[in-house]
C-alpha cells in the first residue's frame, strides 16, 4: 500500500468510529478498540 492508501484507510477507520462513537456513546466495543490501536 502507498503512504496516500493507507492515511485513507485509518481516516476511514477513525471517521467510522466517531460515528459509532457518536451513535453509540454509552457502549464501548472494546474490540474495535483493540482492532485500531493493534493496527496502528
């Protein structure tokens, strides 16, 4: 992957996830949680 694919795939990633955050402020998916910082 080039550098300009993978900063658009964490944006997606991190753009999704303040959605679901925003949706769902009172359940934290610890998975997601482990899915994003593990492929940071």
């Amino acid at each position: 992957m080039s550098l300009n694919d993978e900063f658009a795939f964490y944006f997606t990633i991190l753009n999704q996830y303040r959605w679901y955050l925003n949706n769902h402020i009172n359940t934290i998916d610890l998975r997601s949680l482990f899915f994003i910082f593990h492929h940071l």
